[in-house]
C-alpha cells in the first residue's frame, strides 16, 4: 500500500506521541510520596518528598520510618514502622472506571489504605492482599497489621469485606472475595478487629484493642484522615439527588415481623432518607450479616438456625428498599422494587431469586443463585456470572418463615444498583 508524503509523516508524528505518551505515563507512577521521616526506601533508592512510586516498587520502611504515598486518584497509602507494601496494579482509568485496576499488597507490618475517587468508583475492582488475606472496599479508610500468618484489619469509616486466601479467593484477582468465608467489618463498629490466620477458614471478630493496628503501630499526629479529607459519608453523600423518577414505599420499621428474628433497613442515610437503624446498638443483640449502599441485615444472636424438614419453600417479596447511582454524574435516584421470586432448595443447599428494578421509565430486571449455609446464611455466586447480575448477602430468619438480603448489582457502564429486600412465606 502506498501513502503519500504527508500521511507517512502524520503517522509517524501519531506513533512518536504515543510512545512519548506511554512514557509519560509510566513516569508518572501510581503515587507519589508526600511525607517521610526517618528510614523508608523506595526499591533501592532512600524515599524523598515528590519521589513516584511506580507499579511493582517495594517500599519499606525501618524501625522509625513513616511514610505517605498519596496516589493519583487523591487517595493514601501510608506505612508505618517495620512495614513492606507494593503498589502492584494502579491502572485507573477515568473515561472508564470499569477499566480501573487496583491491587495493592502488604508483606509485613501496621499500613493505613484511604480509598482515592478512582477506587470510589471502581471498588469491585480494588484489592489489598496480605500473605493470608484479601481486603476488598466499599470507599473506606482502613488499618492492617500484619505477619506471614496473621492479619488484622480495622475500619475508621466505610466498610471492608475480608477473606482468606484460598483456591477460590486467589491473590492475582481483584475486589473483594464475596461468598461464605468472608466477613464485612463497618467504621461504625468501633473496637472490632477482623482477624484472619493462615489456615483459617473464616476471619474472625476481636475486641482486644492491643491487637489493633493503631495500637501496635500508632500513626503519627499529622498522619490523613479518611473522615476530613472526604467526609464520613462519602460513598453516599451524592450532591446531586434526583427523587422525582419513582417513590418507595417508606418502612416504619427496620425489622420484619414483630417476632422476626431479623433487623434490615437502612443504616446510614441514603438520598436524603433517614437512617432507620444503629448498628452499634444491634450489635449487642444481633449478628451482623450484611452490609452494602447503605443497607443493612442482621439477625437475632439468640436462637439457632435450623434447616425445616421439607426440602423447598418459597417466599413473596413483602419490602424493601433500593436506589440507583450514577458514579460518572453523581446523581443518585430512589427505585421501587416489583414481581420479586425467592426460593429456597434446601436438599442441596441453594437459593434463586429475582426482581425487577424500576426507575421511572427504565426497568431493570436482576437475579442471582447462590448457596444457604449451614448457618442459614444466603450467598450469591462469586464472581457473578450470567445469568446472574446481581451479588445477594443476607439470611433466612431462624423460624425459616422470613428471608432479608442486601444487593448490588452493575446496571451500565456508569450507574451502579443497591438495596436491601424483605421476604415472607
């Protein structure tokens, strides 16, 4: 093929620009370091104020070193003394944060990760690994201690999901390992630690605070803060909020029954709707099962799930609560919930459910399968896979006359669903 002068010179002008571009590119790292004090290495080279910190860099630091990398999407990575961390993956991509890839790693050590914009959008997409555990986010600022064979993590706000590492819940993968094994810790419960040690099957909860983090490493007085650099509430303080397109039934209370052995609502205030539940409080009389978009399910601490005798049941949907959010626009709309199914095969163990979502003109029709544990305990398959678009986390009531489960599902390339539903028989 022939080309004239002119194009052969605008291809090649093309071609240099998109590898200067690259370059460029690569240069500038996925985080920078904005504060260090006494011995912290960046690779092999002793960390300076303005250094980047490229994909794949070890950072360290030694018995009296601090330092704070602030990434490209405005967020931190801060170690602490004794610590080893990695910015495996920073791949952020802002026309698409589907496309967003991140994966951070610790090694050793006390690390404080506070959740950039571009984790904010992409959280399915972020991962922190410990040589024993995965930390997915749901826009949070968290802590992590850890060994070769044990990690503690705690939440100063937001919320984190941990698992173990395992066959199914590989350290090459990224977001959070959502299925049997794992627990979600909340900002609002102050005081717990989710514990994960090599061999375990499913973290576990402490109340010791010399275990935590912060009190094994303390951070220093001019170290970030998650709650004043984005407000407390950020994964939901949408500053554009449109109401108008549907109108949602509105729950007097955050409880099924009135001898339910479950507790759901809202726990934090979502589009402009009242918070209808303190988890703190629950805490002391139930179990928390499940959290996401501001929702939540709990259940009775008192009385034992038992699977019934007959090997199915099925339920109707009696309420619930739903919205819809654009993470590009930042405008969030209220979502009415219709023509539910849930079913339960108890012979094997699993559920399937759908719904329609509806906002205004637009129906969006979900479902998801997954596994009843020998808790009681509802799962949706992870990853989700089609059929399923939709993650479902939440239990059966301990009678087996009722079922409450949190959602989440991925609408389009921009707008994200979440909500939480109430079933009877």
């Amino acid at each position: 093929m022939l080309y004239k002068k002119g194009d052969v010179m605008k291809r090649w002008f093309v071609a240099v620009c998109a590898v200067l571009f690259s370059m460029c590119a690569a240069a500038e790292g996925g985080a920078r370091v904005v504060f260090a004090s006494g011995e912290v290495s960046v690779g092999a080279s002793p960390a300076v104020v303005g250094m980047t910190v490229a994909e794949g860099d070890v950072v360290r630091t030694g018995a009296d070193g601090h330092v704070y990398l602030k990434t490209i999407d405005e967020g931190f990575f801060i170690l602490r003394p004794g610590s080893v961390g990695r910015l495996e993956v920073y791949h952020v991509d802002v026309q698409e944060p589907l496309n967003t890839r991140i994966r951070l790693s610790v090694d050793a050590g006390v690390v404080r990760h506070i959740s950039g914009a571009a984790v904010t959008q992409a959280r399915q997409n972020f991962r922190l690994n410990t040589p024993v555990a995965a930390i997915g986010v749901k826009g949070t600022d968290f802590s992590v201690f850890t060994t070769e064979d044990v990690s503690r993590v705690i939440v100063h706000s937001g919320a984190v999901v941990v698992s173990p590492l395992s066959d199914s819940c590989a350290a090459s993968a990224y977001g959070p390992c959502a299925d049997e094994s794992s627990r979600e810790l909340l900002g609002v419960q102050a005081g717990l630690i989710l514990q994960v040690s090599r061999g375990q099957q499913a973290p576990q909860f402490l109340q010791d605070s010399s275990l935590s983090p912060d009190a094994l490493k303390p951070p220093r007085p001019e170290e970030p803060d998650g709650l004043e650099l984005h407000g407390e509430s950020r994964a939901h303080d949408l500053t554009r909020v449109d109401l108008s397109p549907a109108k949602i039934d509105s729950v007097d209370r955050a409880e099924g029954t009135a001898d339910s052995s479950l507790h759901w609502g809202r726990w934090e205030v979502v589009l402009g709707q009242d918070k209808e539940m303190s988890i703190v409080d629950l805490l002391e009389t139930h179990q928390l099962i499940a959290t996401g978009g501001g929702f939540a399910v709990l259940r009775e601490r008192e009385g034992t799930w038992r699977r019934p005798a007959q090997n199915s049941m099925s339920f109707a949907l009696q309420d619930g609560s739903a919205v819809i959010q654009n993470e590009q626009s930042g405008v969030g709309t209220l979502a009415s919930l219709q023509d539910g199914l849930f079913s339960v095969n108890f012979s094997n163990s699993t559920f399937s459910t759908s719904l329609r979502l509806v906002a205004g003109e637009e129906s969006f029709a979900l479902r998801a399968s997954g596994v009843v544990t020998p808790e009681g305990r509802l799962y949706s398959a992870a990853p989700v896979r089609l059929p399923s678009n939709m993650s479902v986390r939440g239990a059966l009531g301990t009678d087996n006359r009722d079922a409450a489960y949190v959602f989440q599902s991925r609408l389009d390339g921009a707008r994200v669903a979440a909500g939480v539903t109430y079933w009877t028989r």
